[in-house]
C-alpha cells in the first residue's frame, strides 16, 4: 500500500485593524490595541500549535504578529508576496456603506458573482484567485508532512476554502471568516495521486 503523508495546516485571519470598518485589501495598515489582543488570544486556545514552520502574508497586519509569535515559540518564519490581500482598487480605504453607495452596480456585481466581477479598477477576481491558489498549493507541498500556520487575509482564507473544499468561487461571499478566526486543514498526500483535503475545524 502507497504511503501516506500528513500535512496539517491552520489560517490565521489577521485582528482589527486601526481606522474601523473599511476596504484595506493592499493598503498597509496596522493591527489595533484589540487585533493584537484578538490573535493572542486564539493562538492561546491552541497550546503550543505544533507549528514547524510559520507563513505570513507581508503586509503588517499580518507579518508582525507573525514574527512575534515566531520569536517566541522560536519557530521559522518566511513571508510570501503571493499571500497578500486583494487589491480593491477604489473601493481602498473605502467603508462597505461608501462603496456601496458609489459604486452601486459595481458593488451588486461583486456580491451576487464575486468569482467574475471585480472591484472598480482592482485586482481582477480570476487573478487574485489564481495566485492564492496556486501559492497555498505551493506552501502545502513544501512543507509536507509538517504542521505550518498561515498568517493571512479574509479574502485569502475564503479562496483558499472555496479551493481546497471544490466549492465554485463564487461561494466565497457566504464563507464567514471573523478576525482572528482559524480554519484548520489536513492534507493526505499520496504518490501517484493529488492531495486529498479534509477541514478539520472553522472558527
């Protein structure tokens, strides 16, 4: 019988940020007092986690609390490019009520066909997917057989379940990801055959 090897893998979604309720996507911006407070949390309902390695996402709300975490559970870290946010285009900035209201067909669009539409002179939606999908199934094979955590974004984590569970992209609107929630995946990887993928928790 072929060998079977496991791959663990946890998302991070980064806390609250600082300025509120808006579209951040690219635009670099720190975590608030509380987002600190909301990811120790959750990685403390986690023990010691197990992480062989820690991968980050390279805009700050994720990245520091990345390497603090590295640091002292004296774990490696790397940061890929790859895992950034989406870029919203003019909806940057913007709070979910403003950009509706300027932009009502766009905004209709995006919410009813997220996997075709994109936001007004953004990242196109087929693209953003391509690159999350292809890094996470990059990340996945370099680290076979470990346990990795993944420090990253709500857009990132919805693409990444959508890909991994077969669903369309377009369900990726439904997908509840809160700050600082943890969805957990485990990865079967056997010669000869693609990986077979099983959520493990979603919270």
């Amino acid at each position: 019988m072929a060998k079977v090897t496991t791959t663990h893998i946890d998302l991070l979604r980064h806390g609250a940020c600082e300025g509120g309720e808006i579209f951040r996507g690219s635009t670099d911006v720190a975590l608030s007092e509380l987002g600190w407070q909301q990811m120790r949390d959750k990685v403390a309902t986690m023990g010691d986690g197990g992480w062989d390695n820690i991968v980050s996402s390279p805009l700050q709300r994720c990245q520091r609390f990345a390497e603090m975490l590295a640091a002292e559970r004296k774990t490696p870290l790397a940061v890929r490019e790859d895992l950034r946010e989406m870029h919203f285009g003019e909806w940057e900035g913007l709070a979910h009520d403003v950009a509706r209201q300027r932009f009502p067909q766009e905004w209709a669009d995006f919410w009813e066909s997220p996997a075709e539409a994109s936001p007004p002179n953004g990242e196109a939606m087929p693209d953003f997917c391509q690159r999350i999908t292809t890094e996470l199934d990059t990340v996945a094979d370099e680290h076979k057989g470990q346990s990795v955590l993944l420090v990253v974004h709500g857009a990132v984590i919805r693409v990444m379940i959508c890909h991994w569970l077969g669903m369309p992209m377009g369900a990726m609107t439904r997908l509840g990801v809160p700050y600082a929630g943890l969805t957990r995946f485990t990865v079967y990887h056997q010669d000869g055959k693609a990986p077979w993928v099983q959520l493990a928790s979603h919270y």
